[in-house]
C-alpha cells in the first residue's frame, strides 16, 4: 500500500509493469470484478486505464471527496466505539474500502442495508472462494432497488 502522490504516479503512470497485479488476489475476486482494470495486467490494463483516465482528470475526482470524507469519518467513529478493545483490522478496512466505493457511486453508506448485504456476501466468499455456492453476489442484482440521493 502506498500513498506518497510521487510513488503513486510511479506505480500507476510511469512503471505499471513492473507493479503487477497479484494472480492470487485475481482469483478471488474475478467471479465478482470480471477482467475489468482492477484485475488486468499489461496491455489489457493500459487499454482500460486510458478509457476511464477522463473520470480522473481535472475536478472529477475532487467531486468525490465530501463522500471520501463522510466514509473516513464513519470508520473513524466506529473505532472509536471501540474504546481501547482489540480491532481486527482486516475487518474494519475490509468495511471501509467498500463503503468508500458504495458513497461514491451509488450514493449511499454501506450501513445501508442493500449495500451491506454486499459487504457480507463478499467477506463470505472472500473466506470460501473454491465454493460453488459462493461464486455470486445476488445481494448485487438488488443495487437497482437502491434508492439514489441527488
């Protein structure tokens, strides 16, 4: 994990190759996230990374800070509900990272309970990926019922 701007265009811009994603990860999470660029390598990736560069460039992505902000905040207050107790770590960015996603592109908290269903049929077949039963995410197929704020 890095977050240091320089290393980041380093990774991402300048040296994409010699930062591959990991086999490993894909596995698990290619039933639920396809060959999209999350996933891909190589020339596949460069392809897919220069169509969605335009939602990344100018303000756009400051657009979506207020709702960075409100999922840092909702974790920070979940910590700190916590009051000195042992936080299983993996868990709680594990609900952070997606809540992140959730706010920015569906407009709503992952403690919303659509989105949360999500969450946890993604941690279920996170922790049993070799189960067929496990190689879908129907709480997915409900996101249509979510209503969006403005």
């Amino acid at each position: 994990m890095i977050n240091q701007p320089e290393l980041i265009k380093t990774v991402l811009k300048d040296r994409p190759d010699d930062f591959p994603k990991s086999n490993r990860i894909g596995e698990g999470l290619r039933p639920s996230l396809g060959n999209s660029v999350f996933l891909t390598n190589g020339d596949t990736w460069k392809r897919q990374r220069r169509i969605i560069d335009p939602a990344f460039e100018g303000g756009r992505l400051r657009e979506t800070y207020p709702a960075m902000w409100d999922a840092a905040e909702a974790a920070a207050t979940r910590l700190n509900q916590c009051d000195g107790d042992v936080v299983e770590i993996e868990e709680e960015t594990s609900h952070a990272a997606p809540d992140v996603i959730f706010r920015t592109l569906f407009l709503i908290p992952i403690e919303h309970k659509i989105a949360r269903d999500v969450f946890d049929e993604f941690r279920i077949y996170q922790r049993k990926p070799t189960d067929p039963e496990h190689c879908s995410l129907p709480a997915i197929a409900q996101m249509d019922a979510v209503p969006v704020s403005p």
